[in-house]
C-alpha cells in the first residue's frame, strides 16, 4: 500500500498530471471505459443492489458520462487563472488567482451508488490536475472488483490507482498522508476521516447525509398536480435504490386533512410503478446486505411504529427485499423517525398546518436535502430562509442532483465541501493567490523611519482616498 | 457554571460555561436578529466607531504587548480593519444576494439559485501577532455573513485581549457576539462544544488540535497557519528596490514576527554580496546605526520566542555565518535585524519556522536551483516571493512553486488586496478569507432548485423499458437533436 502511495506521489512530481492533454486524455478515456462497458456496469449493479438497467443508466451511467463530458468541454475555462482586481494604488500591478492541483488525494466511495460516488469524485480529481487513490465500498462487491479490474486498463496506473477491500484497508489509508480527502458515507466514519485528517492537516470534503423531509402541500390544488406529486415522491423514494440514497425523500410532512388523499395516490402509484405486492415487486433494487436488511427490519418491529403502517409492511429475507412500505405518524421518538432510515420505508407525519413543516425540521438536525412540494411564494420564502439543508429542491426529487450549475453538498451533520461540475473542479484545487508587481513606482512612506507624514500618507493611502493624498502632497494637509 | 474563587476574584470558564456562552448564541442566532441586514450593518457600523474612538488605546495596548510602532499598529491593525468593515459594509449587499445557475435542458423547465445563509453560531481563535487584525478581521466576515459569534483573543498579547473583551462588550451586540478570554483551558472549554465553523490562525501544532476537535461534531474548519516563506532574489534587478520591499515585509512587519514575512532567501552566489552589501545599507538607513536603539522596531514578545531565537542564532555551525547584526538585549527582548550567509541547510533555522528577526540567506549556483531548494524543504508555506526581470523566471515561479500566496517583486503586500483569497495550502493551512472570501468562509452556500408540473419526464418512472433507456440516454446527453431523435424514434416505434 505504502508502496503504491509512494508511487502516486512520485508522479505527481513530475508534473505530468498537470498538463492539460494529460487530463483531457483520462477524461476521454474514463469515458470510453463507461461507453464500452456499460453491460459489465448493469450487470454488477444488478449483482450487488438488484438495480434494473434504466436505474443504473438513470442515476449511474448516464450521469457520470453527463459528468465527464460536461467537464472536458469546461476543463481549459476552468483550469485558466482568473484575473483579480487591484487597487489603483499597487499601480502598475496585475492579480490573479491560479488553480493548482492539491497533489495525492484520496477518494472513499459507498455502495448504494457505487459508481457514480466512485468516479464522479474521480472526474473531479484528475480535472483538477491530481493523482488519485480510490477505495470503493466492499458492500458493494460486484462493483468494487470491476473498478479495480477495470480501471487500470484505461486510465494511467502510475496516477489512478483503485484499491479494493474493507474498514481495514480504509483505516490503514487513514493513517497516511494525503493533500486531500473525498468522503462519501455516514457521518460517524465521517468523524473518523476529519481526525485522522485532522493529524496531518489535510483538508476534507464529507458528503453525508440526514433525514431529508419532503413538505406537501400541493394536493389540493388540481388532481394532475396532486398525481405529479404523488408519482415524484414515490420516484424519490423508491426510485433510487429503494431509498438507500443520501437525497431520497426519508420522511413526509402534510396536513392531516389530507393524509388520506396522499396515502390513496402513494398507494396508486406504487402499485403502477413497482407491482402489486412483493411477490410481483420489480424495477426496484434490493436491500444491499442482511445487516442493513435487519437494521430495516427492526425499525418495524416497535409494536407502535408496526401498527402505524398502512401500507405494505412485508419482508423477504431470501431475496433481501423490503417491500415498499408507508406508515402513518409513527412516534416520534421512535428510531425510524431519529435516524436516517436509508431504506424502503416512508413515515408520513401529519400536521395541523402545513408551516408547522418548518419548525418540525428545524428540530432535526440539517439535512442533506429539503423538497418542498407548494405554489405558495411566501411559504417558499418561509422554508428558504428559516431552515437550513444542503439543497433546497421546490416540486420535485432527485433532479437538483443531474444539476451542474449547483453545488452539491451539505451543511451541519448532512457534510462540508460541495462538488459537481466545476466545484468538482474546485474541491480537488487549491486556488492560489498571485500578484505581479514592478520596481516602479515607489511608495517612500512604507519606509522606516516613520513620521507622522509617512502616516497620514498611508492613512490616506490605504482609503484609497487619492484626493486626499494629492492635497497631502501638495501641502495642503498637515499631519 | 461560574465558579467564583476568592483568591483570584475570577471566574472559572470550564467546559459548563462554554456551554452556556454557547446556548445564549444559539438562542439569539435562532431568533433571526443576526440574520436580518439592519443587524448587520449596524455592527460593522459600530466597529468602525469602536476602532475610530479608541486609536490611541489600541496602539498603546500593542506597545505594551509588542513595542509594536505606532506606524504598523495604525496601519497594519486598524486600517486594514476599517478597510475590513467598510468594503463589506459597501459590497454586504450584493454578497448577500442570490447567485442565479444555469439550468440545462435536462430538467427543463426549471430555475436555480445559489443562496447565501450564515452558518449559526462560530468561533475565531486568533494569534498574538496582530492581535487586533486577526481577532477582528475574521469578526467582520462572521457578521457580514450574519452568524453569531464568540472570539478567543491570544493570552500572549494581554493587554490587547483585554482590550478587545472591553471594547467588543462596549460597541457590539453582547447577545450575539462574545469574547471569551483565557488560555489553554479556556481554549479547550470552548473546543469541546459544537460550533457551526472555526477559523483558527496560529501554528500548525494547535491547528492539528482544533480540527481533531472539530471532527467530533463535523464542524467546517478555516486554518490560517504558517510556513517558511521564501524569497528567490534574482540579478539584474533594482537591488535597492528589492532590498527595501525586503525588509519592509520582514522587519516591518512585527520585526519578523508575521506569518507571511520572508523567512528565508535565495539568492545566486554571484550576486549574494551584493546583496548583503545592500541589506546592511538600507537597514542602517531605516533603522540606525544600533537597531536596538530605533523605535520602529516591534520587540519580541515574550522570552519564552526570545529564548527559541536565541536557540537558533547560537546553534554551532549558524552562529559563525552572520554576517550582519546579531546584537541582542534579553532584559528588554530585543533582537537586532540579523542575517546570516550560507548555514547549513538541516541547521534548525532552516527547519522551522523562524517568526523572527532573524534572515538566512542560502546561495545556489544558478537562480533556477532555487525551485529544488524550495520543493525538499518540506511543507507547502503560506507566501513565496520572487524578485526578478526575467519572464521565464517568474513563469516558472508562478506555475511550479505552491504556496498560499505568490508576490513577484514585493512582499506581504498582498495581503491587501481583498479580491485575492487568502490563506494556506498544505501545512500553511486551508480556507481563505479577505474581502468576499470571508463572507464566504462563513456562509453555507445553499442550492436551490424550482422546479413546475409541466413538462414531467414520463420516462424517469417505472416500467422500465428498452425504449425509455433510449430516451433517457438522449435526455440525460442535453442534446436537443438527439432528443428530438430520440422522441421521434419513440413515436414512431
């Protein structure tokens, strides 16, 4: 391992990650890895989280090739120093900031979206001119081995290397130093990433996650409206990796008056989009493993939460499926309603008014993602400026994500750091400051010894006040 | 709670009274009132009062901490603050409003923003070398951005966090804004608790310990730190020029004692004497002919630095390269302008950070081994200069050496100019601030999506079928001829 980080460094060194043919050509060829294989992709994924093609080219394939093309059409923008502005004072000077590649840093993946966590990182990376050690999620294993197969066969091995294996080998790799570290996963290894970091002070971005509430309060505006809704909750619950996503809508916030009305067209909608009953459940992944298939399950087995659900409920421990499943007002004290549920399970929590929406999530902490379902401008006022998440994405799920104008990251316990198109670019670069200045002029009065003359000129100076310099030095102010 | 003990008549600040200091900020930052931009304005107002009104309290207050002239306290403490307060008092609006984002055909129709919120409750523990500037610059970035905030002053400038505690309670608003004095306890009290974003700037020891701290409650963390700051000096240069931008930005400046003073320089073994020749004339012309004598020299500021100075000057092998200066006065912990030629390069002045008067100067063979002699000598620092003509020469500078900060022809100066970010790479540190940079230091950047019912992609919804897949792929490429493709293929399969 040690030898293998010694060898990213040494080429770092060298300079070559730096040209911009170098990483245009690992761009293109990251690519030509994803257009090539695509097949060997959906079958892994299918291996690993049962995701059916569409799925895996929806939230997967199709958003990292979005990723790297987007990137290799910006990359010269980016990668060019932008002029800063100088005060006339520094007259003649010229400012500019110049991004620069970090060095050696290293990425962790998780494994509900174990590609796109992967190598949208990773395009974000050798954009920014570095060299890269990725350690994929092993729960995710199917995936993981095809990363590591696959990715020395395209990319330049002396600068991206893969590492495959599990909490050891990411403990181990926390214990060297790196110019920066990419986490994506739960905020308690969160912690454990910023101390190790921490002794070596290199900078991290953690991507976790929270409870992402969704407030509905369109449903009594037109019946279309309502079923969008309906079809856009239910796509951003169970549509990403039945809800094992950091943004999948982890919780319901609507009137009581119309808990029914949403219930029924939840039900409708899930049953068009995913089948009756579990026996004929499809186009929906799996629960990834037993033990998050037992964590779910016991977030069931509190008589009180059991009796609140209303629809579904049932489990098959074989097939690792968890049907999809809505509760109506479970306790709040309950475990499902305290932790991130990152699973196939959907609380719906009723108010007496809708506002109170604000208030319930303020009590929680921030979350990664807040969607707002209104056509209330004042309420969405309301919600932007009295609460605190991530992203804030008004009618509709999941699609701030494909999104590369915004930053995407959290705040509080959902993370720090943002990525995603040029904040990819960003993330991984250290903009550094630069300013050029002549031998003429001189300003005389930086020099000791000082008087009080030397003062009031640079007062005035640093004022900028140039009016008030010319009439110093022409004598019509006194010190 | 306050314990209060008789002997000292002092209060206790444990971790209890952290807390508490702690939840009167969260409780007034939830209510909004920090938010609001009346609230801030008539802080930055007020600090421009505070600084306006007590000039000569703050100069002698730094004279008593540091002999520090009154020249540099005016200048680099109060006047770079009011800059501080007036840029962000002219610019706060515009920072504060929302960012527009392109949106593509992708997840047509739909708008974005980016919105600026403040982070909550922070905290800013600052150094003892401009104790006012690095107390209260971070300050201005806090409230420009609307948080609530509670400073650590230095205990090694006492005078100076004493003042600040005073003149904070006096003009700013107490319920939102706290200083909490003390010294590794009271530090600690306060790194026990969840804040919503740190800015430390110090040394990278204690920086190591604040971001530990940090990540048990995943808190965002700003580290100005410091390094080795080089300076390449090149021939065919104005030498009287580059000589007094030199010594500007080294003994002017808290006589070394700044984490962005040269520390170091490299020089040609041609051109060194010249260059020595030239540092003993202008330093005779600015400071006297016995430095300890001038009163426009910072002293250093405890001897506890005094005694590691010493340490470094008197170490076997280093002791015999000065060439200049060297003259000291322990009573009054004065170190005379001292530079040294050609020690060691694993001597202990070449290791550490030298925050000092004290100047080595290495020589190479050619101006061009300057860039090696910088990239072995271990971490990345906070500022490198370059004095030189030669295009070539400072491309090379620009594009190779990495550093916080890069000045081609002068030195520190840099640090005014608020569009350029400042801060560390490194083990200089991370995060910037100045100017907008600490708006955004202490802001979370949130996005926001809006998005209608029109225009509702059937195809992001289960089934799943061969023929959404090649719909997708086309929708999810934003080429509109191949999702006119795409959709024409659909109709018509």
């Amino acid at each position: 391992m040690e030898k293998s980080i010694a060898e990213l460094r040494e080429t770092f060194k060298t300079g070559g990650t730096k040209s911009i043919s170098w990483r245009k050509s690992q761009l293109k060829a990251l690519l030509q890895l994803i257009n090539q294989n695509e097949d060997s992709i959906f079958k892994a994924l299918d291996q690993d989280l049962g995701k059916s093609p569409v799925e895996s080219y929806r939230d997967e394939v199709g958003v990292l090739k979005k990723s790297v093309t987007y990137t290799l059409s910006c990359l010269e923008k980016w990668v060019a120093p932008k002029k800063a502005e100088v005060p006339l004072l520094f007259f003649p000077a010229k400012a500019e900031v110049m991004p620069q590649p970090l060095g050696v840093v290293l990425i962790f993946s998780s494994w509900n979206f174990p590609f796109t966590l992967a190598l949208d990182p990773l395009i974000g990376a050798i954009s920014a001119g570095n060299t890269v050690l990725l350690k994929p999620s092993d729960l995710a294993p199917a995936c993981m081995s095809f990363l590591v197969e696959t990715i020395p066969k395209y990319l330049d091995n002396k600068a991206v290397k893969v590492l495959a294996g599990g909490a050891d080998i990411g403990e181990r790799l926390l214990q060297l130093k790196w110019d920066k570290i990419f986490f994506t996963g739960s905020p308690r290894v969160g912690r454990l990433v910023m101390a190790a970091a921490a002794k070596h002070l290199t900078p991290v971005t953690l991507e976790l996650g929270g409870k992402s509430p969704a407030i509905v309060d369109t449903l009594s505006t037109t019946p279309s409206k309502a079923k969008v809704t309906a079809k856009r909750i239910v796509g951003g619950k169970w549509g990403p990796c039945t809800g094992q996503a950091c943004i999948a809508i982890d919780y319901v916030l609507v009137e009581e008056k119309l808990a029914s009305t949403l219930i029924e067209l939840l039900k409708k909608t899930i049953k068009r989009f995913y089948g009756e009953n579990i026996k004929s459940l499809k186009n929906i992944s799996r629960i990834v493993n037993k033990h998050q298939f037992q964590r779910l399950v016991n977030l069931l087995k509190d008589p009180d939460v059991a009796d609140s659900i209303v629809y579904g409920g049932s489990v098959d421990e074989e097939k690792l499926v968890i049907e999809p499943t809505i509760l109506l007002d479970p306790p709040l004290d309950s475990e499902i309603m305290s932790e991130e549920i990152f699973g196939p399970l959907l609380p719906i929590i009723t108010l007496k008014n809708v506002e109170e929406s604000i208030d319930f999530i303020n009590s929680k902490s921030n979350p990664l993602v807040i969607y707002a379902f209104t056509e209330d401008e004042t309420f969405k006022k309301r919600i932007l400026s009295e609460t605190s998440s991530g992203t804030v994405t008004f009618n509709d799920s999941m699609v701030q994500f494909l999104c590369d104008s915004l930053p995407f990251g959290g705040v509080g316990q959902s993370g720090f750091g943002r990525y995603h198109g040029k904040y990819s670019f960003d993330t991984f670069s250290h903009e550094k400051s630069i300013l050029h200045r002549g031998f003429y002029p001189e300003i005389e009065p930086r020099y000791p010894p000082w008087t009080d003359f030397k003062l009031l000129f640079l007062k005035l100076a640093y004022q900028f006040d140039y009016f008030g310099l010319i009439l110093l030095l022409l004598g019509f102010k006194r010190s | 709670m306050l314990m209060e003990n008789k002997a000292e008549n002092k209060a206790v600040f444990d971790a209890e009274s952290a807390k508490e200091v702690v939840k009167e900020l969260r409780d007034s930052f939830v209510t909004g009132k920090t938010k609001s931009h009346r609230w801030r304005v008539t802080q930055l107002k007020a600090m421009l009062k505070m600084l306006d009104e007590n000039e000569p309290q703050i100069v002698a207050a730094l004279r008593d901490d540091l002999s520090k002239p009154e020249f540099e306290s005016s200048l680099y403490e109060i006047q770079i603050l009011k800059n501080s307060c007036r840029l962000a008092l002219k610019e706060m609006n515009h920072w504060m409003m929302p960012e527009k984002a392109k949106t593509s055909l992708t997840t047509f129709p739909s708008s974005a923003e980016i919105v600026s919120e403040p982070l909550g409750v922070v905290l800013v523990i600052s150094a003892w070398n401009y104790p006012f500037l690095l107390s209260l610059d971070p300050v201005v970035g806090a409230i420009s951005a609307g948080n609530a905030i509670v400073l650590k002053p230095s205990e090694m400038a006492p005078a100076s966090s004493s003042l600040i505690a005073k003149l904070v309670a006096d003009y700013l608003d107490s319920s939102c804004i706290k200083v909490v004095e003390g010294a590794v306890p009271e530090t600690s009290a306060l790194l026990e608790q969840k804040w919503d974003k740190i800015l430390y700037t110090g040394n990278g020891r204690v920086a190591r310990i604040v971001m530990a701290a940090a990540a048990k409650h995943l808190t965002p963390v700003v580290l100005e730190l410091g390094g080795k700051s080089p300076v390449i000096v090149d021939s065919n240069i104005n030498l009287k020029v580059a000589t007094r931008r030199i010594i500007a930005g080294k003994w002017g400046c808290n006589n070394g004692q700044a984490c962005i003073s040269p520390d170091y320089i490299i020089t040609t073994k041609d051109y060194a004497t010249k260059l020595v020749d030239s540092f003993k004339c202008e330093l005779e012309r600015f400071y006297g002919k016995d430095p300890l004598e001038s009163k426009d020299l910072s002293r250093i500021v405890n001897s506890n630095h005094f005694d590691r100075l010493s340490k470094l000057m008197d170490e076997e092998k280093v002791s015999s390269k000065i060439v200049h200066g060297g003259q000291r006065n322990e009573k009054n912990l004065q170190i005379a302008p001292t530079i040294f030629l050609d020690v060691p390069v694993n001597s202990l002045i070449m290791k550490e950070e030298i925050f000092g008067p004290l100047l080595p100067i290495i020589t190479v063979d050619k101006v061009e081994q300057s860039f090696d002699l910088i990239h072995s000598s271990g971490g990345k620092p906070l500022a490198a200069y370059l004095f030189t003509n030669n295009k070539k020469l400072k491309r090379k500078f620009v594009e190779t050496v990495s550093a916080g900060g890069l000045v081609v022809n002068d030195t520190a100066v840099h640090l005014a100019i608020h569009s350029l970010p400042f801060g560390g790479v490194g083990e200089s540190g991370m995060g910037s601030y100045h100017g907008k940079f600490s708006f955004d230091a202490f802001s979370h950047k949130k996005a926001v999506l809006y998005r209608g019912f029109a225009g509702d992609a059937f195809l992001r919804y289960p089934p799943y079928t061969p023929g959404k897949l090649t719909l997708l792929q086309a929708l999810l490429s934003g080429s509109i001829v191949g999702i006119i493709r795409a959709l024409l293929g659909w109709f018509w399969a």
